[in-house]
C-alpha cells in the first residue's frame, strides 16, 4: 500500500514540475533568436513604442523591411519618426496590426502595405512562428488577440523545445539580409531600416518565375477587409490617419491581365476600404533591376525607388506640395557571366538546351538520356560548354521511378512546380548552395515526391524565403 501511495506522490510530483520547468525554460532562460531575422521585431517594437511625438507606421511584411528607408521617409516629413514595421510574412499581417494596435496615438498615419499574396492578404497567425518573433520582448505577448491565444498556449512546449536546442548549440544564427544585423549600423546600433548592402537582382532571369503577380480581388481572403476596417476604426479614435498602400512587383511577372486586375483591385478596396488608398497598384509595377532576391524584395537602390513613390504618393495625399530630395540612382546591372565550375562527373547524363535572360546566357536542361533515366544517384553540372546550368524543366525527372539522389550545383537558381513528381523513389535532394537566397523555388516544387527531404548546408537559412522553402520546411535537413 505504502509503495502504490509513493507511486502516486511520485507521478503528481512530476506532473506539477514538468509544465513548470517547461514555463521556466521559456520564460526565463535567455534569447535564443536575437541575431535571426525574427529577432529584429522587437527592436521595431522597441521603435515603435518608444517613438515620441508623431509617427508614420508602415504596417506589412519583408516587401516593407526590404523596400523602405525610413531616414529618407523622415526627411521628407519633418516633425514624424518613420517606423518601419513590416518584417516576415510567416508572421503574418494580422499579427502586425495587432502588434502596432495600442501604439498609435493622435497624429500618427499609419499606411498598411501587405505583399499581394493570399497569406498576407488574410487573418493567417502562425504561433510557431510569433514565438520565436517575441523570444526578445514578451512583453509583446500583450498584443496578441484572444482568437490567437490558445494556439499560441499549444505551440508553447514545441518553441520551448527548439530554444531548449538551440541552447545547448549556441543559440540560432543568421547572417546575410535575413539576420537582425542586416538592419543595424557598422556599430552595431539598430537602424530602423535594412542596411545590409544589395547591390543588384540576384534572380536568375531578373525574376521569380515561380510566382505570379496575383492581383486579382479573389486573392484576399474572408474577413480581411472587415478586420482593416476595425483597425482603422479604433486608431483612428485616437486621432491616427490610416491609409492603405501598395509594394512594388517585379514587371516582368505581370501580365495583361494582372494590369486590368490591377485597376478593378484599385476599385474594389477604394469602396470596400472605410480609409484612403495611396497611388494605384500599377504604378508600383517596376523594372526587374531595383529588385533582389524574389519579386517584392528591393535591392539597396530599389529601396530608393520604393520610399521616393510612397513619400510622393503620401505628400499628395496630405496636400504637400514640395519635391521630394531623394536621389534615384540608375537601376543597377546584373553581372553577366562568371559562376564557379562544380562537378561535371555526369554532364553526359542530360539533355540541353540553350537560354538567355536578363543575367546572360544560361543552360536549361531539358531532360534525361537513356543512360541517365537508369540511374539512381545523380548530380546536376553546373555547367555545360563553359555556360552556367541554371535550370532544368519539370519534366526532367517527371515520373523517375529509379533515381534517389539528386545533388544539385550552386548555379542552378530555378525549380518550377511538380519538377519530381512522380519521383517515388526520390529521398534525396541536395543542394551545394552556399545561400538560397534568390532561388525561385516553386510552392509544390516536390508535390508528389512524398519521401524526398531537402539537404541545405549547415548554416543555410530559410528565413525570408517563400514558396516551396516554407511549404517544406519540416523536410529540410543538413549536412
């Protein structure tokens, strides 16, 4: 009897100190995200709660981090402090709203800009990811809506766990344009903006031919609009102005059809929105060469471009009349040719075809020959007759049911949709990239390829890559 009650003590003795150590373990121990690209939310935050006097808030997602310079911003409109405050659409828009809502007051405008993308144009709220996001500051768990909070009770022991990781390794790491240094001065000092240098559009061709531009109305989702509205109602109880604007889209993705979309889209949230839109959507249609590594994203000089349209779009709508002083550089070329040489061991195996686009000329490869259909381990050239290997068409591998490992070289830079499809056998996707940023990686690039993993360098991150990275993303692995 004795030995069944000190079972029973033992149990509820654990019960009670797991779920506290796991409390503990997150809320006590320190960062583990700080140097990430979700790291820079609280120091947005941080800008954003402690700005004094007026402010103008630009609310979305990595369109806005990567798009605006907010010294400029402030330049041109004396008497504000420019908060940028758009970082990672896996965060959402929803989150951001929710995030600014207690931080406007009387004088502020508010310009809310998400990417036209159905995730961000939605009440989407991923809690996994909102918790690495607020690592830095809990004070921010304030924000969040009572819609969101049980998810974000039941993503607590998985977040509690990765940080638990990441502790015994030294914390997650980041560098490059998705890192929180990349908006931070030489000294180490938030900026506000991105600093990180992007000299010029990494994509190959000039553009993410993965995405198109989606600007059709259907694309925003259920409740989206009704929730901007009651935003708009309750800041602007408290003498904020909302308007809503729009973020650049690389012209070559747009189409005929998206630029008639483009005008009824401009219609629509004209009548559906209870607040001012800024400029009309085709005006933010711009030359490949101001972009960087996917069709929203600006380059150093694309932000430029980006912030002088917005101060123009905005000055017109508050009845300002002065020019504004931003310099517009000319758009930056693309380098053309040069690529490191990687292994040709099976550049016999393929069939090619030549290509060209806004990065030079370039090798599409077109299919497999009859050896290279028997094969199953098999690795892509990263050249052919002295000319890169940049992409290969879907229907390369299109129901291979032999090979099982693919590796593929740093110069390949596009995967369209269903490119394994039919792949059974496939386990094995290896890539050699140093970075992806600028990959085009189609949404279902491994849609039915079910067993297949994706093998990145160890320190390769995903952050700030959409499509088919975040689609996969419980499929990464590293070596």
């Amino acid at each position: 009897m004795k030995k069944a009650i000190l079972t029973v003590v033992t149990v509820l003795i654990f019960l009670l100190i797991a779920p506290v150590t796991i409390v503990l373990v997150g809320f006590c121990s320190p960062p583990q995200f700080g140097d990430t690209y979700y790291g820079e939310l609280s120091r947005m935050y941080d800008r954003l709660t402690n700005a004094e006097g007026r402010k103008i808030v630009l609310i979305g997602n990595s369109a806005v981090a990567f798009g605006i310079r907010s010294d400029l911003l402030e330049a041109e409109f004396p008497g504000y402090t420019a908060v940028n405050f758009g970082l990672y659409g896996a965060l959402g828009t929803k989150l951001m709203l929710d995030l600014s809502k207690p931080n406007i007051g009387d004088g502020d405008i508010v310009v809310i800009m998400p990417e036209f993308i159905g995730q961000s144009l939605s009440l989407y709220f991923s809690a996994k990811d909102t918790w690495r996001a607020v690592d830095g500051d809990f004070s921010m768990l304030g924000c969040i809506a009572p819609e969101n909070v049980a998810e974000m009770v039941g993503c607590f022991p998985g977040y509690v766990g990765e940080k638990f990781g990441y502790m015994q390794t030294g914390g997650a790491t980041a560098d490059g344009a998705y890192s929180s240094a990349a908006f931070g001065y030489a000294d180490g000092n938030d900026a506000g903006y991105m600093t990180y240098e992007r000299a010029y559009n990494i994509m190959a061709g000039g553009y993410d031919a993965t995405v198109t531009a989606e600007m059709d109305v259907s694309v925003i989702g259920e409740g989206f609009i009704d929730y901007l509205n009651e935003y708009n109602a309750y800041v602007s109880s408290r003498g904020a102005s909302v308007y809503f604007g729009f973020v650049p889209v690389n012209e070559r993705i747009v189409t005929e059809t998206d630029r008639a979309d483009a005008d009824e889209l401009y219609s629509f949230l004209s009548s559906e929105l209870d607040f001012g839109v800024l400029g009309h959507p085709s005006a933010y249609f711009l030359d490949h060469r101001w972009f960087y590594d996917n069709n929203v994203h600006m380059n150093s000089s694309g932000m430029l471009v980006f912030t002088d349209l917005l101060a123009e779009d905005l000055k017109l709508e508050l009845g300002i009349t002065t020019p504004n002083d931003i310099v517009v550089p000319s758009p930056p070329e693309i380098p053309v040719g040069g690529h490191e040489t990687g292994d040709n061991r099976d550049a016999a195996l393929f069939v090619y075809e030549k290509a060209s686009g806004a990065d030079g000329e370039y090798i599409r490869l077109t299919g497999l020959t009859d050896e290279g259909k028997t094969r199953s381990e098999i690795i892509i050239p990263s050249d052919y007759d002295g000319i890169p290997v940049r992409e290969f068409d879907a229907s390369a591998f299109f129901g291979n049911t032999v090979i099982g490992r693919i590796t593929l070289p740093e110069t390949v830079r596009r995967i369209y949709d269903g490119s394994f499809e039919g792949a059974t056998r496939l386990s094995s996707l290896v890539f050699m990239h140093d970075s992806i940023a600028g990959i085009s990686a189609g949404r279902e690039f491994l849609r039915g390829a079910d067993n297949c993993c994706i093998y990145l360098k160890k320190g390769v991150s995903i952050a700030g890559c959409a499509g088919g990275w975040v689609q996969y993303r419980s499929r990464i692995r590293y070596y």
